[in-house]
C-alpha cells in the first residue's frame, strides 16, 4: 500500500500538521491519491509507533495544540527503499468495460443511462482538473521542480479523463444505433 509512501513524501517536504497532509489529499495529492482524514490519522499514528515520523505539540491560544508531524531518518530509508522498487505496470480492472461486454446479454439502455449520468461528471472533473492546470501551472518552464512533477501528474488525470470522455462518448453513439432485438437474441442460457 502506497498511503504511507505518499504521507512520507509529503512529510520529507516540509514538517506538516495532519490536517495540512489532509488538505494535500484534497488538493495536489488527490489527483492521483484519495485518502480521508481518518485514514490520514490512522496512517500517522501507525507511522510513529514504528518511529517514521515523529510528533511535536505546538500549543495555540484559543484553539486545540497542533501536532505538527516530522519525518525521522527511519521514515526516508523506508521512503527510498519504496521508491527504489521496481513499480509493476498496474493491471486494468474497469467495470465499465465489464458492463459493456455485458451489454450482450443485457439491455443497453441500462448502460446508455449510467453514461449519461456520468458523462457531465467527467466532464466537469475534466474542466475543474484544466483550470486547476492553467491557474498553477500556465508557465512549466518556470515552475520549481515539485511543482512541474505535480504538474506532470495533473497532465495524466487531464488526459486520462480526456480519454474516457472521448470513448464514453463513441460507446453511447454506438450503443444508440443498435437495434433492441439485435442484443436480446444474443443471450445464451448457462
């Protein structure tokens, strides 16, 4: 599992409070990485006990102490030794094109109805994921190097959601044209 690599890296940025790791996760980090404060928390606590991370208490008047979280020496090795392991190409599991194989012995219009739901979704995500490119990373030449990695992986989100956007539309175009007695016949008992 890669969460604790991810907190790791965060952390070997800059110290951070568990809600700044949080805030990470919904903002740069959450483009390819989603984790829940709960989540975020269980990992830091898991991460001290095995001495990764340390922990410092900064009181604050009239709100809670922060913990602002700090990677010890044990945490980079742990780090780089997960950062140095080959990265095997990750295997597709997608649902969509199980349904869509699907789609031969069931009613296409089940499936036509789950992209139209979905398809202004992706598209939203797609149009929030371009601003964000455009408004942070408009000059990747003069970008700092965190930031032109960040921006390398926004890239492959943008054009990740271009590409199912592209192929949820041609498979609805396709599914459209084809006549309701043409699938219902194909089915087979087993």
């Amino acid at each position: 599992m890669s969460l604790p690599y991810v907190i790791l890296t965060i952390l070997s940025r800059e110290p951070a409070t568990g809600y700044d790791i949080s805030k990470a996760f919904s903002h740069s980090v959450g483009h390819f990485w989603k984790a829940s404060h709960q989540q975020v928390y269980r990992e830091l606590a898991k991460m001290t006990q095995l001495e990764w991370v340390t922990s410092e208490l900064h009181p604050q008047v009239g709100k809670p102490d922060k913990k602002i979280y700090t990677i010890l020496p044990l945490g980079r090795s742990k780090l780089t030794a997960w950062f140095n392991q080959p990265t095997p190409y990750t295997a597709t599991r997608d649902e969509f094109s199980a349904k869509l194989m699907a789609c031969s012995v069931e009613s296409v219009n089940s499936f036509i109805q789950q992209l139209n739901e979905l398809l202004p979704e992706a598209q939203c995500l797609l149009q929030h994921y371009q601003q964000l490119e455009s408004q942070f990373y408009h000059s990747p030449e003069s970008l700092e190097p965190h930031a032109k990695l960040e921006r390398l992986i926004l890239r492959r989100n943008i054009l990740e959601r271009q590409t199912w956007v592209g192929w949820a539309t041609e498979v609805k175009q396709q599914l459209e044209t084809f006549p309701a007695s043409e699938l219902t016949s194909s089915k087979k008992a087993y």
